[in-house]
C-alpha cells in the first residue's frame, strides 16, 4: 500500500476523464462528480504525497477504491462511495499537513461539514467519522509510529553501547600496548642516551691518554738534556757527578716538579675517564633487562619498597668522577718549598 497512489496514477487520469463526460445541468450527481473529480486530479498529480500523508484511509479502504478507479464505475452507488472515500483522503491528509485545506479539499469538507443535514445516513456517519473519529485514530497512529521509533531507538542504544563496549575494550588493550610501548621506547632512548655517552667518553680517554703520555715524555725530556748534552759533568778524582750551577739545578728541579704535577693531574683524568666508561658500560649491562627489571619491581614494591633501591640507585645515579685523589692546586707549590728547604738545609 505505500505505492498505492502511484501505481494507479495513470488510471486514476483515465477515470476522471469519464467523470467529466458526465457532467449535467440540473442533477444532483454532478456536484458529487465535480468533487470527486476535482480531487483525483490533485491526487494525480502528486501521487507519492497521498500515499505518504493518507496512509491510514489507503490501508481501510484502498481496496474499494482501486476497484471503483479501474473499474471506472460512474453509477450512483460508487459515486456516493468515491465521493466518501475521497472526503477521508483529503480530512487524513490535511490533518497530516501544517496547512489549512484548499480547494478541492475545501470543497469536499464544506460537502460532508459537521453537523450539517444530510439526505441520507451513510453521508451523516462519514461527516462524523472524518469530524469526529480521524483525528483520534490519526493521533494513535501518530503515537504507535513514536512508540516504534522509541523502541527502534532504545534497540539501536542498546546496539551502539554493545559496540561502543567492544570499541572501548579494543581501544583500552591498545592504549595498554601503547603504554607498554612507550616504557619500551623510554628504556631504548635510556639505553641509546648511555651509548652516545660511552661514545663520547672513549674519545675522551683517547684524549686523556695521549695527553699523560706526552706529558710523560715531557718529564723524561729535560732530565735526558742535561745528562747527554752536558748540564752534569764528572770530577777528575771520581767522586761522582756534580752539577755546574746551584741556580740551574733549581731551575730544572723546579721544572720537574712542575711537569710531574701535571703529568699526575693527566693521570688521575686518565683513571677518572675510565671509571666513568666502567659506570656506563655497568649501565648498559642493566639496560639489557631493564624491561623484566621494571615488571619484577611492581610485583616485589608491593612487599617490600626498598628491596630493589639499590638498583635503581645505580641506574638513575649519576655518572661521578672518582676524585678522592685528584691533586689541589697547592700540591705542586708545596713539593717546590720541600725541596728547597733540604738545599738551603745542606
């Protein structure tokens, strides 16, 4: 029946063409014929609108209707009847419709007006019946129509909040992968920060050493100069050697000292460096299983919280130089005023 208009619109125009062959002065079946013709020709045009907006008068009485159109019957009785059944499809659709009736609706609600006397019953129970009874039957239709959309709606709810639940479910094992991955992530740039670290300080050691071993051939140079060139020379009655210059062996006493006590500096940068690369490569080592370290840790912090501080503590401590031994400033000041109080002393 939702195409019921539509699929009859062709000879719905072939009947009112008959209807209006009938048309004579001065009997009372000509204003029914008008009307009814008048009416078809509205449904004709817009077939698809009844069949929407008279849905309820399609499903009562399109039968009837349908076998009085393609029957093209032009007797009284089914011109009473269509003239009826189009008064419900016009009151139906207008009830339906935001606006007020207009010809040829109007003309077929002044017809049957409510009320009004009538030469027969029948026409007396269709003006109350489309009064009367069609707004209540379409408001119920109306109401049935919202209680299946609510119901439609509340099934639809139920639906998307399963689907949402199973979105929320996917989205939440993704968000801890997400979480897992990060941790991970966290501990490669963790360990690559350790590497870029151990890279840096290999040069460094690189560095440090070729610095002591130059200021160690910087030491031996002055010492090797006075022996094999001539700063110390040998007594006749071969007593040993004896140095030329009290200020000269000053000088290069002086000289010495200071060249050790750099050499010693270099030195301690050169162990230092490598207790650092110790540090660092330890680091690594633990970076191998930071990630089971990290799991293993929740489950023994819910015990005991300090029972893996140590851990952490070489982790996350930072890279120190051992300097307990490093040289003051004043240490090289002090050798020189050792060492020249025995001179003076002699």
């Amino acid at each position: 029946m939702a195409m019921f208009f539509e699929e009859i619109s062709t000879d719905i125009e072939s009947y009112c063409q008959k209807l209006e062959t009938l048309f004579k002065k001065n009997e009372p079946v000509n204003e029914r014929v008008a009307l009814c013709a008048g009416m078809l020709r509205k449904i004709a045009a817009a077939p698809k609108e009844f069949d929407k907006s008279a849905r309820l008068n399609i499903k009562w009485i399109g039968d009837e209707l349908r076998l009085i159109i393609l029957d093209k019957k032009v007797d009284d009785v089914a011109l009473h009847d269509l003239c009826q059944y189009l008064s419900r499809i016009a009151r139906e659709s207008n009830l339906r419709s935001p606006y007020k009736a207009k010809s040829p609706e109007l003309e077929l609600f002044e017809f049957f007006d409510y009320g009004k006397e009538f030469n027969n019953l029948s026409d007396k129970e269709n003006s109350d019946f489309i009064w009367a009874s069609m707004p209540k039957y379409i408001a119920t239709d109306y109401l049935e129509y919202i209680s299946e959309k609510e119901s439609s709606f509340s099934s639809a709810k139920a639906d998307w909040e399963a689907e949402l639940l199973g979105y929320k479910k996917t989205i939440d094992s993704y968000v801890s992968v997400l979480k897992e991955q990060r941790g991970k992530f966290n501990f490669v740039h963790l360990s690559k920060a350790f590497h870029e670290m151990h890279s840096e300080k290999k040069g460094e050691l690189r560095y440090a050493f070729f610095s002591m071993v130059l200021l160690g051939v910087v030491v031996i140079i002055p010492l090797a100069y006075q022996f094999l060139v001539g700063g110390l020379v040998a007594t006749d009655d071969g007593s040993g050697f004896s140095y030329v210059e009290t200020g000269k062996i000053l000088s290069l006493l002086g000289l010495e000292v200071a060249l050790l006590y750099f050499f010693r500096i270099a030195l301690k940068n050169y162990y230092s460096v490598k207790a650092q690369l110790l540090q660092l490569e330890l680091r690594l080592s633990l970076c191998g299983f930071i990630e089971s370290y990290a799991d293993f840790a929740k489950s023994r912090k819910t015990k005991d919280v300090d029972s893996l501080s140590k851990f952490e503590s070489i982790i996350f401590s930072g890279i120190t130089p051992d300097e307990s031994n490093v040289p003051s400033t004043f240490d090289g000041v002090d050798q020189l005023l050792k060492i020249a109080k025995e001179i003076r002393a002699k």
